[in-house]
C-alpha cells in the first residue's frame, strides 16, 4: 500500500507540517469535523514523541480500505533509544517528560487501531487507523 | 484565626483563578483572530496548547465554551466585510482543536473506567470464591471442635471409668488382704486351739489309757480293747498334729521360716515318698512376718500341687539371696500344669494359683510360673527384703 504522504519529522514546525498533512487527507477521505480535530491530534502527540525522544524520525500517512470502509493509516517511525517498558509507556498518566501525560495513550484514544513495536534501543514504530464510519 | 486564614487563602485562590481565565482568554482571542485571517495549521496547534494549558490550570469543558463564546462575539462585535461565514467556520475547526485535550482526557478516564470495573468484577469474583472457603473452613473448624468435644468427653468418660476401676481394684485388694490376715488370725487360732486344748486333752485321755493297762484286773479281752483304743488314738494325735502344723505351724512363729519348711517339707517327703532337696540362704529369717507366711503358704500350695497333679520324683527346693531380694524356687521333674488333661486343671487348681499370685503381690511381691513341656514346673517367688513400702512407691512409680 502506497503511502499519500511522507513527512520527516525534526522540529516543531514539522509537528505542525504532519498536522496539516493529516487534517488535509483526513478531509478529503471524508471526515467529520471532530474526527479530523482527533487525527491531528493524534499526529500531534506522536510527532512530539518523536521530537522529544528520538530527535528524529518520519511520519507516512496513507488511504487504506477493508472489505466495506475507507479508512486513514498514520505510521510513525524512528531509531531513537525506544521504549524499554511499552505497557508501561501506555498506561494512562505516564509521561517522561510532559506534564498533562497525553502522548502515546491519548492518541491510541483517539484512533480506532493503535500497534506500538518498540524495545530498549531498537526504535519505535506506531501504527494507528481510523476507520470512517459507513 | 484560622477561620480569617482559610478565607485569606480562598480569596487568593480565586483571584489567582480569575487572572489565569483572564489571560488564557486573551490568548485564546488573540489566537482565533489571527487564525481565522491566516488558517495556519500552527494557529490550530496552539489551540490545542492552549487547551492543554486550561486543563493545567484546572479548567473544564464548560469555561473553555465560556472563552470560546466570549472570543466569537468579540470577534463578530467587529466588522466582518462578509466574511462572517468563514470565520464561523475557522472558529469551529479551532474550538474542536481548543477541546481535543479533554476528549482525550475523557477517553482515558472511559478506559480507565472500564479497567477498573473489570478489576472490580475479578475482585467481587475472588471475595465471593473466598467467601465459600471461608464458610468451607468455618464449617470444618467446626465439624473438628465437635469432634474433639466428643473425644475430650469421651476420655473424660473413660478416665472415669479406669479411676472408678482402679479404685475398686484398690477395695477389692484391701478387701483380700483383710480375708488373708483374718484367715491366717483364723488358722493360727484353731492350731493353737487343737494343739494346746485337743491335743493336751488327748495326752491326757492317752496316759489315762497306759495307767489302765497297767491295771492287771483288766482281762484279756479288755486289755485288746485298750490296745486298739490307743493306737486310734495315736494315729488321730497324729492326725490333729499334722492338721494343726498345715494349719499354722507353730514352729513358724517360734524358730522361724527355715526350721519350719525343713520340718513340713521332711513330714511332706515322708508322706509322698518325693525326693526333696532343700537349700536355703538364713538370710530369709530378716524378712517379714507376713512375707514369710507368704513363702511358707507358696511352699505348701505348690507342693501339695505336685504331689496331686505332676507324678513327680524329685523337687528341688532353693532359697536365695538375690539384691535385695529374697528368691524361692521350686521346681519339680513330673508333668507341667500344661500337660494336664482339661478336667483336671480344674478351677480349684486355678484358684490356687490365683491365691499364691495374691498373696504374693500383697507382700510387693513377684511370683512367675514356668511350666516346661517334658522337664516339669518351676515356680519362682521373689520378695523384698526390706523396706516394703518403699518398694511398693518403687513399683507404682515404675507401672507409670
């Protein structure tokens, strides 16, 4: 499956360069208001994660379908230092740095599907759809 | 005073609030504004910062519509050049993104939510598993102090009963060493009656007799009459002197142990045609009187045995000194008890037995009977030398 959209991700104008990446292909797939507020959201917080943790990394997004919906991929991938505790790392309130403790689990939240594949210095990458209801 | 305090700091924590909601609704205007003009995805990011920031500082969905609502309508105040319609829209796009912190938020208090109702499920789960081992225990806690009410009870029970035992087998011991002692009282009464009265009469009746045989006026025929007359009486001066020893020797009380068993044990052999043989130890004068008559009465009913039942020829007869005890032993060559048909071993011979294990144990005695197939009986009676009561405590607080 072709991505729509590779975004390098380094500084916080690239946070904002994902953001809209998504809201635009969110709007064009069609939707609603609050949905895409959540998808920018989402790339919000994983884009940050990227930011903060491993400096540097890319954002793909990309229309995906099943048998009956149309749906929004988000994949974000980096070779930071990785998540050592992951369940740890999702559980609500846990936050290494930020305050608020939304990162990774408010944006599982806020998508349909959220995978996270990481360990102790192998990277991470999150992959998290949202299905477009019918 | 401390009234004053808490409402100083109330005060404080108001106006604090207050000035937070002032500045975070000026950004807020002052972001939209600019927003609406340019549509910079930036601007959408710091609604969301900004949304962050009022989460921060404490405040709800409901101040964020507040400000919210207080931005458009200064923004409509304004006017718009037509453009009213897409600054409804650039308003909408940055209220959901000014908002987006709390749905997170709410979705993660939704998940924890239903977590904690399946962690309280598993818990109800697990205390109602631990209410029915409880009741399961309880029931057995129960169930085993019944069970060791009964059994307390019941070894009260038979405590009872081995106390009421032992105490009439202490009656009934009592009771036996009365009949021993009345019946040796007895005994030494009628040998001292038939020996002293009976038999002085009859010396006297038999000098009568051999002054009337002397007499020459007495004829022939008289003088047969007079002869049979007294041998009668000589055998039954016999008679009553042999009746009186076995009753209670006389010679028991006056020479002692050993000279009174040589004397019956000598008449015995007479009377038997046995072959006796007799050894004693004269230590066995320092026992007892009643230990003594003890041996004595042994002696007799295990010889008077012998004769009756075992077809003996030989009894070997010892008496020793063994610690501080005195040992009798008898033994003979004739047929065990063992070797007896059944209706000879009769409950008289039974008895006789059971009277020497008596008296024997009345004096802290022991007695064993060792019946040898082929090689005769031999009856082994130890008796302490001194110190009775002492030894009986010794034997009691051996038994346990």
């Amino acid at each position: 499956m072709e991505s729509d959209a590779n975004i390098s991700i380094g500084s916080e104008m690239d946070i904002v360069a994902a953001r809209r990446a998504g809201r635009v292909l969110a709007l064009n797939l069609g939707f609603s208001g609050p949905e895409v507020t959540m998808i920018a959201t989402a790339i919000s917080e994983i884009a940050r994660n990227i930011v903060v943790h491993a400096k540097r990394g890319t954002i793909s997004l990309a229309r995906i379908h099943n048998q009956n919906r149309a749906g929004l991929r988000i994949v974000a991938r980096d070779d930071g230092p990785g998540i050592r505790d992951v369940q740890q790392a999702m559980r609500y309130g846990y936050s290494s740095c930020q305050g608020l403790g939304v990162g990774l689990p408010g944006a599982k939240w806020l998508m349909d599907e959220f995978h996270i594949d990481s360990g102790s210095g192998k990277g991470t990458v999150v992959t998290m759809k949202k299905w477009l209801r019918s | 005073m401390v009234a004053v305090l808490n409402q100083e700091t109330l005060v404080t924590a108001v106006t604090t609030m207050s000035r937070n909601f002032s500045n975070l609704a000026g950004r807020y205007l002052r972001t939209l504004r600019k927003f609406a003009t340019t549509k910079r995805e930036a601007d959408l990011e710091q609604a969301y910062a900004l949304g962050r920031k009022a989460m921060s500082l404490k405040f709800g969905v409901l101040d964020m519509a507040r400000i919210h609502q207080a931005a458009l309508a200064s923004l409509l105040a304004k006017p718009t050049d037509g453009k009213r319609e897409k600054l409804l829209e650039a308003a909408e796009v940055f209220f959901l993104e000014a908002l987006s912190p709390f749905e997170v938020t709410h979705r993660g208090f939704n998940e924890a939510n239903r977590r904690l109702q399946r962690l309280i499920a598993e818990k109800e789960k697990r205390n109602h598993d631990l209410a029915v081992i409880n009741d399961r225990l309880t029931a057995e806690i129960r169930r085993r102090k019944l069970t060791e009410k009964a059994l307390r009870q019941s070894e009260q029970h038979y405590r009872r009963l081995f106390d009421d035992a032992r105490a009439m087998e202490e009656g009934l011991r009592d009771l036996s060493n009365k009949v021993l002692d009345v019946q040796e009282d007895e005994r030494k009464r009628i040998s001292r009656e038939l020996h002293d009265e009976t038999g002085q009469a009859l010396t006297a009746i038999s000098v009568t007799l051999a002054s009337l045989g002397r007499n020459e006026q007495i004829s022939g025929i008289g003088q047969q009459r007079l002869h049979e007359a007294q041998d009668l009486l000589r055998s039954t001066m016999e008679t009553i002197h042999n009746f009186a020893r076995e009753l209670r020797p006389a010679m028991l009380d006056e020479l002692g142990l050993l000279p009174a068993l040589r004397s019956y044990l000598a008449a015995f052999a007479e009377r038997t045609g046995l072959h006796i043989r007799f050894r004693a130890n004269p230590l066995a004068e320092a026992l007892t009187a009643n230990a003594k008559i003890v041996l004595y009465r042994v002696a007799q009913e295990s010889l008077t045995n012998v004769a009756k039942h075992a077809q003996a020829q030989r009894v070997d007869f010892r008496i020793r000194k063994v610690n501080s005890r005195i040992s009798m032993m008898i033994s003979d060559d004739g047929k065990s008890y063992r070797e007896l048909p059944p209706e000879v071993l009769k409950q008289e011979h039974r008895l006789g037995l059971l009277g020497m294990q008596e008296r024997v144990r009345l004096v802290n005695g022991q007695i064993a009977i060792r019946p040898r197939v082929g090689k005769g009986t031999t009856i082994n009676v130890l008796v302490p030398l001194n110190g009775a009561v002492e030894r009986r405590e010794n034997n009691l607080a051996a038994l346990g």
